[in-house]
C-alpha cells in the first residue's frame, strides 16, 4: 500500500506538464497575432517559445517515466481516447464538405473542379502511408522480441516515408495553387487544404512522436515490458493512415470526380 501511494505521490507532484500546458496556451496566441494582430514579430516570439516548451515539457514528462515511472498501462488508454476525441474532429470537417457538395453540386461541378485534379497523387500517398503502418508494426514487433536495432532501423524508415509523404502533399499543393486552385478560390478549394492540411498536422505531430521513440529506444530505456510509449506511437500512426483513406476519399474522389 506504501509503494502504491509513494508511486501516486510521484506522478502528482510532476513539473512537466505545466511547460506543456503553457506552450499549448502560446501557440494560439501566436497564430492570432499573426493573423488577426498583424504582428509577425511577436507572432514568431510566442511560436518560438511555445516550441521550446513543448520540447522540453515533453521530454521532461516522458524521461521522467522512464526513470521513475511505472507501466501500468493507463497510457494505451489515454492514446485510444485521445484518437477517439480526434476522430470527432475530422467528422466534423467530413460532414461540412459532403454537405457543401450536396448543396452546391451543380456549380461544383460546373465551375469549382480544377482540371489539375486527379486521382494520381492520392494514390501514391496512400501506398507511401500503407508502407509506413507496415515497417511500424514490424518496428513493434521488433521490441516486443528485443531487437533494439532492427526496430531503430524501421522506426526511421517509417519516418522517411512520413516525410516523403509530406513533402510529396505539399508539392501537390503548390501545383494546385499554381493553376490557381486556392483556398480562397471557392468552397472546394476551403474545403479541400482544411481536411488535407488537418491531416498532413496529424503526419508531422506523428513523426514528432517517432523522433522521440526513436531516442529513448537508442537510450535502452524502452523494453518489453516497458512498451507504453512505442504502441501509443505505433495506434497513432495507423489512425494516421487510416484517417487519411478517408481523407483522399473525401477531398479527391466525392470532391474531384464530376458526377
């Protein structure tokens, strides 16, 4: 009973998530002073900051389990809920452009589809993203039977593939906006860089999780039986993936098709 209040006590008592805490505050105001405030400058202060902290809060935090912690498995949990509560949020988006599409179909499709559209890019994506869930899985699988290297190695290929994901996505981008398919251009246009761009935020926040599992499993502190921290990076990156079907579904396909 002793060591299950001590062990309680201890995580009570925690500083790291008030850095967290205080950079998840910033990073809003900084978006509003850029925005709304026309301060750049203090835009980039408060940005800077706010990344600082979330840096180290989050470093903090997760060392701090790793040295004193104990697994008790509340972490898979909390990661099923939080992907839960993220589920809602691009339902949301989901709903509002199938919505819009069904009001303004006639323009839509008259007037709102670029010619530069197509299906070609997506699928690429999808099948970079499709080999990312694999090498994470088998990077799991890999810990589980304490294969520290080979589990680094495909830990940092599913982070190329990440990567080759987003910078792939954001040239997409750049050719669309080049043919003049903006995000101001029309409804599909808002619709179309809110859902992908919501999305490509959730690949990057991933790849942030896999650069930390990928530190602390080169520093011998993630094992069998501490695992907590890789299948929390591991549920992510698969919602990731499997978000993204529905997302490519959405903004190309019931969006881009003419029908």
């Amino acid at each position: 009973m002793a060591q299950e209040v001590a062990h309680h006590h201890e995580h009570e008592v925690s500083l790291w998530p008030l850095p967290v805490g205080i950079s998840i505050l910033l990073a809003p105001i900084a978006i509003t002073a850029y925005f709304a405030w026309q301060k750049p400058l203090l835009a980039l202060i408060l940005g800077g900051i706010s990344a600082i902290l979330a840096i180290i809060g989050m470093a903090g935090w997760a060392n701090e389990f790793f040295t004193v912690g104990e697994d008790v498995g509340y972490g898979n949990l909390g990661i099923y809920l939080f992907i839960i509560s993220e589920v809602i949020i691009f339902g949301t988006m989901f709903a509002a452009f199938w919505a819009a599409r069904a009001i303004h179909a006639d323009v839509w499709v008259s007037k709102w589809i670029p010619e530069a559209m197509n299906l070609k890019m997506p699928i690429i994506l999808t099948l970079i993203l499709w080999a990312s869930s694999f090498t994470i899985w088998r990077a799991e699988k890999a810990m589980h039977h304490e294969e520290r290297g080979k589990a680094s190695v495909l830990i940092l290929a599913t982070m190329f593939l990440g990567v080759l994901f987003t910078v792939l996505h954001i040239l997409e981008w750049k050719h669309l906006w080049h043919e003049g398919f903006t995000i101001s251009a029309n409804m599909y246009g808002t619709g179309f860089y809110a859902l992908t761009g919501i999305h490509t935020s959730h690949v990057i926040v991933g790849l942030i999780m896999q650069a930390y599992l990928l530190v602390f499993v080169l520093a011998g502190k993630v094992t069998p039986s501490k695992m907590t921290i890789f299948k929390a990076t591991s549920a992510y990156w698969h919602f990731v993936d499997v978000m993204w079907l529905l997302v490519a579904s959405t903004a190309y396909a019931i969006g881009g098709i003419k029908f």
